[in-house]
C-alpha cells in the first residue's frame, strides 16, 4: 500500500508590534524556539535585520517605512504558505501597514500588539536607541520624534511593560492555539 506523504501544518502569520524595546526581538525568539521545540518550522523576519537586507535604500520617512513593510509582508506571505510559522517582529508604527499585511493573507494571520508604556521602554532601552536620540544622534525614533499610531484592532496585546518574558511568551503561545494556529498541548 502505498504510504500517505507526510502532512505538512498549514502556516501563519504572527506580526508582533510595539515601540523599540518593547520586547519584539525577545518573544519572537522565545515563541520561535518552543514552536522549534514541538517540531515546527518557523521564521522570524526581524525589523532590523530584513531592513539591511531588504531596505537598505529606505529611510524612516512614512512613505519609506510603509514600502518596508510590504516588502516584509509580501516574503512573509510566501513563507506562510509554504507551511512555516512566521513571526515578523517590526515596529510598524502605521495602521495602513498593519491592515495591508492582514489583508493580503486573510484568516491565518495574527496581529500582537506588545503594548509597554514609552518610559518603561525608555529604561529598557535594549539597543541604547533612546540614550543616543537623547544625545541628537537617532532622528526619528518612533515614540520620541516619530509618531506610533496606537493599534485599532490587535488580536491580541501583550503588557510587556508587567509581564515577565516567560509570561508574555505563554501568552502569546496560548492565543495561537486559541486561533487554531497551532495543536493544543498535550495534557496527561
Ligand atoms: N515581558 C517582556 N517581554 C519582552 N521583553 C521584556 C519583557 N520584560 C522585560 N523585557 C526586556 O525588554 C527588552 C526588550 O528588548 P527587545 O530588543 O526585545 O525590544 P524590541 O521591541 O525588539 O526593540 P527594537 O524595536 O529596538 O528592535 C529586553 O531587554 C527584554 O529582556
Ligand atoms: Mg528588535
């Protein structure tokens, strides 16, 4: 008889948002290595990373930040459908963005807002982001002197400035099974 080929789990989408510093880089890593760990294929496009790769002649004007995250959008599209969990970790400060890479994939797609008081993120300050702004030396930091529109319809935000990593990181992993994204744990 011939053997059924292996079935592979349908992708998603998880765009995770939020100020610089509050907290993106740091979920997507530690979602990315539980869902490694239950044998998912996974990707996470990094704001900063895909920006050299991808943008590296964009600035941090609307226009240009808008055009970055359609070029995120549209690899991450690509990558979904093929069946890999992908994360995008990017500040996407505008609601057009966020609503355009909803659109363009339609249900299997998340949208999680980490929602951290500006001053917490200020004392964070994981990449000394807002020390160097302080100094003159960063123009347009989003939250300082770049505006971040506050999400209008997350599925889910996370309080990242109260939230321990290990939380947050539950928590996030909970609302992508409660979205069918991924199997419930197994229990026993
Ligand atoms: N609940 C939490 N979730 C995420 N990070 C947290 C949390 N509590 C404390 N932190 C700390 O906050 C910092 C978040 O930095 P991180 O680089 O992940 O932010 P980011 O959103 O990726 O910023 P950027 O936009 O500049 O890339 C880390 O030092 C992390 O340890
Ligand atoms: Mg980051």
């Amino acid at each position: 008889m011939p053997t059924a080929p292996p079935s592979v789990p349908d992708g998603f989408i998880a765009w995770i948002e939020g100020l610089p510093s509050s907290g993106k880089t740091t979920l997507s890593r530690s979602v990315a290595e539980r869902l490694k760990a239950s044998g998912r294929r996974v990707e996470i496009l990094d704001g900063d990373e895909v920006r050299q790769m991808f943008s590296p002649e964009l600035g941090f004007s609307r226009k240009d930040r808008e055009m970055h995250a359609r070029r995120v959008s549209y690899v991450a599209r690509m990558l979904a459908r093929n069946g890999v969990a992908v994360l995008v970790a990017m500040i996407t400060p505008y609601e057009t963005s966020r609503q355009a890479a909803r659109a363009g994939v339609g249900p299997r797609f998340t949208e999680i807002w980490l929602k951290c008081p500006l001053e917490v993120c200020r004392q964070r300050d994981a990449k000394g982001l807002y020390e160097r702004s302080r100094l003159g030396g960063v123009a347009r930091l989003t939250g300082v002197d770049d505006p971040f529109e506050e999400p209008l319809a997350p599925d889910l935000t996370v309080d990242t400035g109260h939230l321990s990593v290990p939380e947050a990181t539950n928590q996030i992993l909970e609302h992508l099974v409660a979205k069918g994204f991924l199997p419930p744990p197994a229990t026993g």
